[in-house]
C-alpha cells in the first residue's frame, strides 16, 4: 500500500486546520484584534514607531494580567470585582511603604504586595464557597471594604513615592528594546496556560461547566475555586506594581478596571456561566479592548463613552455564548443496524416416532 502525498493545497489546508484547532475559541478575538491593529495603522501612521508602540503596549499591560487572573475565576463559575480595589491598595500601599522604609528592596515590596493580593483572593474564595455567599456579593463588599481602607489611609491624597528601582518593571525595557512588562504577562499567560493542562485546571473547568457532576466525581470544588480566587488576587497585586510603574501614585490608580477585565474576558469568548473559554482568548480580549479604545481616542471620540463601549461588548458577547451554548447540537445519523445473526447448524434432525424412547 503506497503513502499519498500531499499536494501543496492541501498542506495549506491541514496547517489552516491545525491553527484553528490550535486558537479554539480565541479565533474571533485574534482576528478581531489584528483588524484593530490594522485600523490604528490607518488612522495614525505614526503609531508603529518604536516608542509609541512600546507605550501602548505597557498600558494594555496591567489588563492583561487582569485578564488572566479574572479568566480562573470566571471560567469556575464565578466574578471577582475586588481586583481593581486591589490595583489601587497595591499602589497606596507600595507608596506608603517607602515613605516609611525607604531602602526597601524592590523584589520585597513585589511579593508583600503579591502576598497580600493572595490574601485578598483567600478571603473572598473562602467567603464565597465557605458561607455560601454570591460572589457578586463577597467581591462587590470587597471593593467596597478596600476603596473606604484606601480612602481613610490616605483622606484621599496618598502620600509618599515609587523609586525608579519598583518602577522600572512597568515602564523601562529588558535587553534594551523588549518591556519588562510583556515579559511579566508572558510569563503568567504561559503560567495560566500550563495550569489549565494540568489536572487541577481540567476539574476546575469541570467545576464551571456541572458543579453537581463534578461533586459526584469526587473533586472538591469548594478548594479548586478558593485556589482560582487566590491566584486572581495575586495577579491584581502584580497589576498593581505594573500600573505603579507606568503611571505612578494615585488613589484612583485601579478605578474600573475591574468591569473592564470581565468585559475583556467575555470579549475573548470565556462563557459568564463558565466551562468553557481560554487564557490566551481572555488576555487576546485585554488587548484588543486596549486598542479599541485607543482607536476611538485617535478618531476623536469621547473618552466618556467608554462604559458605554464596555457594556455593549458584555451584553453582546454573552448574548452570542447563549445563543451558541443553546442551540441544538447537530447529531451524527446513527450507523445501520447490523444483519440478524444465521442460526447455527445443529445437523439433520431426527424425526420424532411419537413412542416413548427405549
């Protein structure tokens, strides 16, 4: 039997498969994003000069990282609304801390900030899965509890300074020409992604999709989710040391971010319901949502209209996963029954005399 070989079309063809089964539902949203970015190099020419490009690059980001963090959570079934309180306590807080200790190393102060982040999560999953209370509700109090902390600290002015050593992750460059702050979101991308093949991301995805059905399976879905919004208060605290870095000390510095992970996520096809969705669709969303807004600030629309953007994105995009999720599977016509089975041969058959047998 002869190998046939493929013709040059078809090559192309089985690549083009493989890609699409590669991006899975992250698909749209990279097309989606390069026609974005087509779009502002129309708009502005200059947009694609080094420096320029670079700056946009590290303002999108502090949302990727959101993005990655909000996408475990909600892919359990689940919302984190703390994560922008959490942005904003993480830069107050880092101020503070050098007001108070000014030779504090840069990489201490990181992984306070991120431990404390973590903590955040552990409270609201704890919370949440615990007491059984919505996490709309738990996150939302969050929020609440962090922005009147941060308000009461500081009376609304935080004092003190970021030095440029903590600054420099979220706004100077790696090698000379490569943002340490693609390298962070690189690195927890590839961590969210590595997770998610693991056994833990496979029942926390379960989880989203039958809590009931993964209960009877044996996983306990309380510690999977506690554990997703542990990890999505630490990437919040790492935002924070990003956004410290490009813009620097501010009360308002996480104001909305958070409506606007979720808005990313569900723009990269992550199912609100969860069990269904990828990391690389929800930080393809951050970024896209990034140079929609920057496109529409080029065009000379009002920043004020961004909400308004968001919205229309959320309500769009989980009417479009309830119209997929409820449509009804097409169904392969099932396989013809087989023949009905000869009967076996037993030999002639004697026949019967009718007399009792000697």
């Amino acid at each position: 039997m002869t190998a046939t070989t493929a013709t040059p079309i078809q090559a192309r063809v089985r690549r083009g498969t493989a890609l699409t089964r590669a991006l899975g539902s992250a698909l749209p949203v990279c097309a989606l994003l390069l026609l974005l970015l087509a779009a502002l190099a129309v708009t502005d020419a200059g947009f694609y000069e080094p420096d320029r490009f670079l700056a946009f690059v590290r303002r999108a980001a502090p949302l990727l990282l959101l993005a990655a963090g909000q996408y475990l959570v909600i892919v359990s079934g689940h919302f984190d609304l703390s994560v922008g309180a959490v942005v904003t306590t993480g830069v107050v807080a880092a101020a503070e801390i050098y007001h108070t200790y000014p030779g504090a190393h840069w990489l201490v102060v990181t992984v306070v900030l991120v431990a404390a982040g973590a903590l955040v999560g552990l409270v609201n999953g704890l919370v949440t899965t615990g007491l059984g209370v919505p996490s709309f509700i738990t996150t939302l109090g969050m929020m609440l509890i962090l922005e009147g902390g941060v308000f009461y600290w500081t009376g609304g002015s935080p004092t003190g300074y970021l030095p440029d050593e903590f600054r420099a992750v979220g706004r100077q460059d790696a090698f000379g020409w490569l943002p340490w702050a693609v390298v962070v979101c690189a690195a927890v991308g590839a961590g969210v992604w590595w997770l998610m093949r693991s056994s833990w991301g496979r029942t926390l995805m379960a989880t989203g999709d039958s809590e009931r059905a993964a209960e009877l399976s044996g996983v306990a879905t309380g510690r999977v989710r506690t554990v997703a919004f542990v990890l999505s208060g630490a990437a919040a605290a790492l935002a924070a040391v990003l956004v410290g870095g490009y813009s620097g000390v501010s009360a308002q510095a996480g104001s909305g971010m958070e409506f606007e992970a979720i808005t990313a996520v569900v723009l990269g096809g992550v199912l609100l319901g969860g069990g269904r969705g990828s990391v690389l669709g929800a930080m393809a969303g951050a970024f896209a949502l990034t140079a929609l807004f920057t496109l529409l600030n080029l065009r000379g629309v009002s920043g004020a209209l961004e909400p308004t953007v968001q919205g229309v994105i959320v309500i769009a995009a989980v009417a479009l996963g309830a119209a997929n999720f409820s449509r009804p599977r097409r169904r392969s016509p099932a396989p013809p029954a087989p023949p009905p089975a000869a009967p076996a041969d037993r030999g002639p058959t004697q026949p019967s005399t009718g007399g009792p047998t000697p």
